[in-house]
C-alpha cells in the first residue's frame, strides 16, 4: 500500500541554494534475489557504489520508472515494492547549474533476471554489476571514496536508503 506523501528519511545539502534550481524526481531500489543478495552498481570512474534507479519520465508514476530502471540497469523484474523512503538532495556542483533532486527509495522482490541495458552514459562510468548481501552493501558504501562532488551525495544517499532497507526487513517495521 502506499502513502500519498512518502517518509523523508534526509535532506541533503552543502548550502544555501536559494530558489533557483532544476528540480529531478527520481526511483530508486533496493531489491533482493532468492539468495537474499542485492544490486549494486560500481561507478568505476568514480570510485563509488549506487543503487540501481533513476530518473522519472514523462507520463511515468514512482513504480513504473522504478521497473523500467531496473530492467535497464540490472536486467531484473521485479514484485512487492514497498516504500522505505525518501530522500531530498541540494546539489550545487556547478556556479550556475543548481539541482534539487527528491529520491523515492522501494524495497522489492526480483522475479526474474535477464541482461542488463545500459546506456552509454552508463557504460562511460564504467558501471559494473555486484551482488552482494544487504550487510556488505552497507559496509561497501560506508568504505567508498568517490572521487567527484555527485559521489559524495550519492554515497550518503544510498547508504541512508540500505540502512532504513535493513531496519525494515529484520524489525518488521
């Protein structure tokens, strides 16, 4: 079931950005297979890890930009997505590009895998695949050193996400 007004875990931010900024929705997820392992991607470039997802299309709600991310970026179906949160990020990496971006974060359920679809933007990163347990998701994220100011944010992002992900699966909440 979900809420009209999802739970905001954090607002992320450096500083005081003002009122002119671009403004990007986006899904996020943190799925488990029938081993209970999860998909992270390595940004090699970067030197950091993310959760698979991205950003929402036109004419596309939370759920269904969900799925199509993971299909892309993981090459999974998926079932059973529950909200675990959201998370609002002020990003000011450049003098003039401003960027308030919410991410909306769902525990699911892999029904199926497949290959992945990666774009070439993706490709460039040098994305790479892992499969690891929720525990070394959490330890791999807290260990990153991402070498760029987008990292930074995406590394406290992602680990906030995994560890709420944590909470929800062992206390039920």
């Amino acid at each position: 079931m979900f809420r009209l007004d999802m739970k905001l875990l954090k607002t992320i931010k450096d500083k005081d950005l003002g009122d002119d900024f671009k403004i990007r929705e986006a899904s996020r997820g943190v799925l488990l297979d029938e081993n209970n392992l999860v998909p992270i991607l390595f940004v090699s470039t970067q030197n950091y890890h993310k959760l698979p997802g991205g950003g929402i299309e036109k004419g596309e709600n939370k759920v269904q930009a969900l799925k199509r991310e993971i299909k892309e970026e993981v090459g999974c179906t998926i079932e059973d997505e529950k909200e675990i949160g959201k998370i609002i990020e002020y990003r000011d990496f450049f003098p003039d590009y401003k960027l308030k971006q919410t991410s909306y974060c769902y525990l699911g359920k892999i029904v199926s895998k497949g290959k992945q679809e990666l774009e070439q933007g993706e490709i460039d990163e040098g994305f790479e695949l892992k499969w690891l347990t929720l525990e070394q998701a959490i330890k791999t994220l807290e260990t990153d050193s991402p070498k760029n100011y987008e990292g930074k944010f995406i590394q406290e992002r992602d680990l906030t996400f995994l560890k709420e992900a944590k909470m929800i699966i062992f206390n039920k909440k």
